[in-house]
C-alpha cells in the first residue's frame, strides 16, 4: 500500500515463453454426483484428475473453466480426496492444495452447464475421469455434442482414464464412430481387474478396453497404473488418474503453449 492508499500488485509469477500474447483457454469437463449402480457408492470425478493438469495449464499461462454437464455443485470421489480417512491418496500434494484454496473449492460448487458455455470460445477441451463418468457419461448426448465440436472443429481433444466412457458410443457428424481406426488409451482391463479384486465384486457396469475395440479403436495400454498417453493427431488419450498430467502436457504441445 502507498501513502496515497493506492495497492500496489506484484507480478511474481514464473515467467514462462508463449507464442501469443493472448492466453488459450481450456475447458475441463468433469462428472456430476451420481451413484453407483453396480456398489451403491455415491460417485463423482477423479480429484487429480482435474488438480493436476489446472496446475500444468496455469502453470503455462493457460485460462481455464470447469464445467460439468450438468452444472452446478460435483464432488469429487472419496477415495481421491487427500483428506479421507482411507489414506489412499494421502500423497497427492497438488489435490491437496486444491482443496485447502477456498477460492478453487468455491469453483466446485457452482460449475457452468456444458449447453450454457460458448464453445468456440475455447482453444481445447479435457474430459475428466472417475467412477461417476461410467455410469453417466455414455449415454449425456450434450457431452457428445461438445466433443464432437471440438474434435470437428480441428481442436485439441483430451480425454483420459474412465471419462474415455464418453468416447465409447459417440458419432461423428458422418456417422461414424470417432474412435473409430484411432490409437487410444483408458482404464484397462488389468485395472478393472484389480480394483474388482481390491472390492470384492465387479465395481464398474462395462470394460472400456473391451467398448472401445469393439467401435474399432486400437487401444493400447502401458501396464498397471503407469502414467501413459497417446496422442492420434488432435485426439489425446491417457490411461488412467496418473495420466492427467501427461495428458495436459501433450496438450500444451499441441497447442504451442
């Protein structure tokens, strides 16, 4: 503050090169609360799955809305919050420090509808996964629409883990399957297998290996919980929640950011 009680704001932020002076803008879809109708668990998107590519995007000066198809206030999965007393993702530092900044949480809880954003108005887009994107995602024909404008608009397209279930019936304007002849990735079968082991029954409604082969992709994988992403043009995939940050990675190359 100066003796004329004017604020002085500090630009402190990492330098960081861009090609352009105006900033790209990324939307990143995640799911709505639902449940499971396989275990009955209240389910939503993967935490890391929106916290670490938000930090890899800002980090290169990226702007960045979430939306949800639905609008309104998401959650994000139990066992994905830093903060459950599972422990299980007690380790995710950067999901941690998403949820303890006010100002990040207070985006969650009111998130736009899809159908009420301009889409043009963004550079790229990136779905989310989690649990609640199998039991909702295949069949949320406005999430369709968007993805189709995207990819059809020749825009970056990013969609990872099990929110790669929006791919599985989708069609472009020709008819046909956009996945269709595409090298893509997603939740394999040898997670699938360990989680239902982990449970003790089957927790997911469908395989999204087995889904996607049959609309002719050719899915590949890069084994159990590793980090991995393929890219087939401006169509980027990753395999599970620790693909997020390759994911946003392989989109700031695509978009020369």
């Amino acid at each position: 503050m100066t003796s004329t009680g004017q604020q002085i704001v500090a630009d402190h932020h990492m330098r960081v090169d861009t090609v352009s002076s105006k900033p790209k803008r990324v939307l990143i879809v995640v799911a709505n609360p639902t449940t499971a109708t396989t275990v009955g668990w209240p389910v939503g998107f993967w935490g890391a799955e929106l916290t670490h590519p938000y930090y890899e995007l800002i980090e290169r000066g990226v702007e960045v809305t979430i939306s949800s198809p639905g609008g309104g206030k998401v959650q994000m999965d139990g066992l994905s919050d830093p903060r459950d007393p599972s422990k299980w993702s007690s380790e995710d530092l950067i999901t941690m420090g998403f949820v303890n900044t006010p100002e990040l949480m207070a985006r969650l809880d009111e998130t736009p509808k899809l159908t009420d954003l301009d889409l043009d108005e963004y550079d790229a887009i990136m779905i989310a996964g989690g649990l609640a994107p199998m039991f909702s995602f295949r069949g949320t024909e406005s999430l369709h629409t968007a993805i189709r404008h995207f990819y059809e608009s020749e825009k970056p397209t990013c969609i990872y883990c099990h929110g790669t279930a929006a791919l599985v019936d989708l069609k472009l304007s020709d008819g046909s399957y956009l996945v269709d002849g595409k090298t893509v990735t997603g939740f394999s079968n040898a997670e699938e297998d360990f989680s239902d082991s982990f449970v003790g029954q089957k927790v997911m409604p469908f395989r999204l290996e087995e889904a996607l082969k049959e609309r002719g992709a050719n899915y590949v994988q890069g084994g159990l919980f590793k980090a991995f992403v393929v890219r087939d043009g401006r169509l980027i995939t990753g395999q599970q929640q620790y693909s997020g940050r390759k994911v946003a990675q392989a989109l700031i190359e695509a978009l020369g950011v």
